[in-house]
C-alpha cells in the first residue's frame, strides 16, 4: 500500500522538532506580546504573562510551544519520559513536574499497564498515531516468541524518531512503520490491538471522530481491541465560578500552578488540542463506527479517562 493523506489530515505541527533561539522566534514572540498587550482580559497580570513568554523562549520545548500551539511526538515523549539530558530552566522544570502536563504522564503510564495485558503470542500491536511509539516500544516481550508492532503516523519526523526508538530497544525485527492519515488506513482486520492516545484531541467534528473510529474498526481484527484516552471538559476556573472549586480538586493542582498553567496554554501559547468531549459522546461515536464499549477507567481522581473498546 502506499502512503495516503488527504487535506483534512490533522496534524499538531508546522515547525521540525528542534527550533533554535533564532530571529524567527523573536519575531513570533513580538507578534504574541502585542497581541497579549492588545488583550481585554489575561489570566495573570501583564507584565508576569510578558516575563512567562520570554522565558518560553530560553528552551526548546517552549519555543515548540510557542511556534506550533501543541506538542509532536518527540516532545510528547520528552514530557512522559521526564529525564532530560542536561539542566533545564526553572519554567520547564516547572512544565515538567508541577503543570497539568504532568497528568498526561501519568495516563501514559496507565495505558502502558492496559497494552501489557494485551501482549500475547502472535500479537500484532498498532500505534496511531505512533509518535515516537513508547507505548508499544517500552513493553516486555521476553515472554513471547512471536509479534508484530506497527507505528502508523501522518508526521514523517515522527516515524523517524520510532525508528530510532525500536533500534535502541533491540525491536526493529518485529517493527514496521507507514507514513499514512489515520482516516484513510486501508487496513483491513490485520490488527489485535491498536492504542490512540491523543489524536482526537484535535479533532472536534463529531462525523470527523466517527469516521476516524470506524477506521480502526476496520483495521481490526474480529475481537480486536481499541485503547483511547479524550479530553473531559474541565470546569471553569475556580476564580471566575468559585461554585466549582471543589472539581478542580480532581486536577490536584494548586490554583497558582492553574493559573500558570491557563496562562502559558491559554493566553499565550494558545493550544490546539482543545476538543473536549463526554463519555457519552465518545461512546455514541465509538458504538455508531461498530464498537462495543468494554470500559472506561478514569484516574484516582475522577479524570482523564481511558477507553476499552472492543470490535
């Protein structure tokens, strides 16, 4: 099969993975001053939101941030992965251990312990989109002799960086990798298992996130299962409807580090990947493209919710 794309792709990202403090970032960053100076409202005040852009600029995540309105795979895999290779700046210590993103992490590692269990004799495994495919790549497999793992990503950087990935793991016999649109897979029953951790994120036509589902029935194989996580919508800020406070404590996050938090992803940065959705709107687009729901697991807190779905 060849590749496919079609010009409703969704992709998160404009720039390549790594971007220098070069003049075109100074030159992004004035724009977002003066569109923060020209603001009715921010969530903090002027002159700390201005402070937080120039320190977004001083790495390189921040300046991903700040160029693409959202993360790739590499950097998705930098923030769950948490070890960085040398000292970083007191901002992206904080993105790192103490922002929301640090419970995307914390999904990461509970969708790892769902596809353990899903790692059996002859297996073919597929992650779409795959990034840099830690979800499949760091598993045991020492207990069979026998699998299959597939990345599939529409970012061919992305797909790169995977292979890089299973090099390092000693996987690459068992991998392959397609650079093709989730929505026009053209596979059809190969795969026991396929894991989607964020791409509806950014995708909010309902028909769209049908369509994206019922491709992944169809690369299912009958019994295959699908693993999802979505986006909840959150609550308003405690500080505009204090009558909501109490469902920001399912966030575990400190109303200072929220602000910072709404601040950079919000004001400044203004992220993409804003398509929330509710379990019952997943379930009816997942059961309307041949699913059956098998179960929705939520963290200790209540939130960030993933998907069994079996075909």
């Amino acid at each position: 099969m060849e590749p496919t794309t079609s010009p409703a792709s969704t992709i998160s990202h404009r720039t390549s993975t790594r971007i220098s403090d070069d003049v075109a970032t100074k030159e992004l960053a004035a724009q977002i001053a003066d569109r923060l100076r020209r603001a009715e409202q921010l969530v903090l005040p002027l002159d700390e939101t201005l402070d937080i852009l120039d320190q977004l600029q001083e790495f390189e995540l921040g300046r991903f941030l700040l160029h693409n309105r959202g993360l790739n795979g590499y950097w998705t895999s930098y923030i769950f992965r948490n070890a960085p290779e040398g000292p970083v700046t007191p901002l992206e210590h904080w993105l790192l251990n103490d922002s929301l993103l640090c419970q995307a992490r914390e999904r990461y590692h509970r969708f790892k312990e769902e596809i353990a269990g899903c790692i059996t004799e002859g297996a073919a495994l597929a992650s779409i989109p795959c990034g840099v495919m830690d979800d499949l790549l760091q598993q045991d497999y020492s207990g069979v002799g026998k699998f299959r793992i597939v990345g599939i990503d529409i970012d061919e950087e992305s797909v790169a960086y995977a292979r890089e990935n299973a090099e390092q793991r000693g996987l690459s016999a068992h991998t392959e990798f397609e650079v093709r649109d989730a929505w026009k897979l053209g596979v059809d029953g190969e795969f026991d298992l396929i894991v989607s951790n964020g791409l509806n994120m950014y995708e909010s036509d309902p028909q769209r996130l049908t369509d994206l589902y019922r491709s992944f029935h169809q690369a299912l194989r009958p019994g295959g299962r699908l693993l999802l996580s979505f986006l909840t919508p959150p609550p308003p800020p405690p500080w505009v409807a204090p009558e909501h406070a109490a469902a920001w404590e399912k966030y575990d996050i400190p109303e200072a580090d929220l602000r910072r938090e709404l601040s950079i992803m919000g004001d400044i940065v203004q992220v993409t990947y804003l398509n929330f959705s509710s379990e019952d709107e997943v379930r009816a687009q997942l059961e309307a493209a041949g699913f059956t729901v098998q179960a929705v697991r939520y963290n200790a807190g209540g939130v960030l919710p993933i998907v069994t779905a079996v075909k």
